[in-house]
C-alpha cells in the first residue's frame, strides 16, 4: 500500500493546490489521508473543506477543527484566547456556513487501515488521545513509546507540529507528515509525506513550492488582515531544524 498524508492546509487553498498537483505526479498511490486542522487560519476555508470534500479523501478533526465548531456553536469557553485569534475563527465559521461545520463536527479523532504483512497504521492529528497535545520530533522516549502503545499501531502519523520527521520505536515507526501551510522548520515550503508500506515502511517526505504573490492575492481578495506572524509562518525559515531531507526515500523497519 502506497499513502500519501497531508495535513494542516489551515484555509490555505492555493498551497493546498500546489501540493494536490504534487500529489498527482505520484504514481501508484493507493489513497490521499488528511491529518486535520483544515479550515482556521487562512483566507479560503470554504473551499479547502469543499476541495477535500470534493476529491473524497477521508481526514482526522484537528484542535483547529473543533475549535470553529465551537466557535460556530457559540460553546467556545476560552476568555484567555487573544482577540484577534477570536475574530479570526469567527471570520472563518461565517465563511464555512452550517453544512461545512457540520462536516468538521464529523470528522474521527484517527484513520486505520490494516496493511498485509506489516499491521495497523494509524493517523492522527496530535496524539491518540489528545488533538491539542504537542509532541515535537525530540520526545522522550517514554512519550513516543505511549504514541505508538495507545494507538496500537505498527505505524502512527500526525500533523499538528508543522514539521515533518520520522523515529523508530521499538517495532514501530512514529512519524510526523508536515504542514501544508505554514511549515516551522528551517525550510518554508509546504511538506507532506508518502509512506511506501508492506514488507518494509519506507518514507519519502515532498517539498513543495508555492506561489507567492498568488497566496498574498488571495489574502487580499478575502479581506481577511495578514499579521506579520502570519506572513513570517508562510514565506520565512522557522526555528525548528529540518529532519527529513526532501525527496529521500528512508527505509524504518524492519
């Protein structure tokens, strides 16, 4: 079985475009899995939702996810949220209407497929148990080895993190799939990842450009204000180091 894993497309069409085209220069790719987090953040949430809706690839709820449902549900209990994320989300909600909402009400905590010869791999957006939770590449030992024991899986992917890495654990593989928007390593690009499963589990991490001065537009269009946190998030290096050297095929077990 060949997958491809996306994750994190935050509202962002134009990036998640890139990536689709990306995508459909693989071949033999079996099935396209979405880690979450779909819609809050950028300036087409609609169209993200409808786009993914559209192509009928399954996805996991994102903490950004239930965060619009809560918001559009008037439950959001959060007063120590900054006003602007507030806006934002509400921006969002307004633009996703109910039917969209409810679709991200829908969406599973995880995604499992049994694969002959190897067994089960899972998807989640932060962690099996929590969707807000951060566990960054460097981990202890003892949380990486809860990831891959309480999802019960041989492999377990996740979003959320916005970088894309992979570790053995044990006889498991726990890897992070990366972000469509906003990458926080030190290469900007949109990340995704393709797992290559049977006999052995080997990942391939794709780096993808996206057009900038298209991005900018479609912020401009929307109306919706671009921070200079935001934009940094876009276009700029982040902190964290890159782990997975784009385009390299990387065998993890056995």
């Amino acid at each position: 079985m060949r997958i491809a894993l996306i994750s994190d497309p935050h509202g962002d069409l134009v990036a998640l475009l890139a990536v689709i085209s990306d995508i459909e220069r693989q071949r033999d790719l079996d099935e396209v899995l979405v880690g979450g987090d779909l819609a809050q953040g950028g300036p087409q949430p609609g169209e993200v939702v409808d786009e993914i809706r559209r192509r009928g690839w399954p996805s996991v709820r994102g903490n950004s996810d239930d965060f619009l449902v809560q918001v559009a549900d008037g439950t959001l209990r959060a007063p120590e949220l900054p006003e602007g994320l507030i806006t934002s989300a509400t921006w969002s909600a307004g633009r996703l209407g109910a039917d969209r909402i409810d679709y991200l009400r829908s969406l599973p905590i995880a995604i499992e497929r049994d694969v002959d010869r190897l067994g089960r791999v899972v998807l989640v957006h932060a962690t099996p148990w929590s969707n807000e939770e951060v566990v960054l590449p460097d981990a202890e030992s003892e949380i990486a080895q809860r990831m891959v024991s309480e999802s019960g899986a041989r492999v377990l992917a996740y979003g959320h993190i916005h970088t894309p890495y992979q570790r053995r654990v044990g006889d498991s593989v726990l890897l992070s799939v990366g972000a469509i928007a906003g990458s926080n390593d030190a290469d900007p690009r949109s990340a995704y990842t393709i797992l290559d499963l049977g006999a052995t589990v080997a990942v391939e991490v794709r780096r993808v450009d996206c057009p900038k001065v298209a991005r900018l537009a479609a912020y401009e269009r929307s109306g919706m204000s671009l921070s200079d946190q935001r934009r940094a998030s876009l276009f700029e290096p982040g902190a964290l180091p890159v782990r997975s050297r784009p385009g390299a095929v990387i065998t993890l077990w056995p």
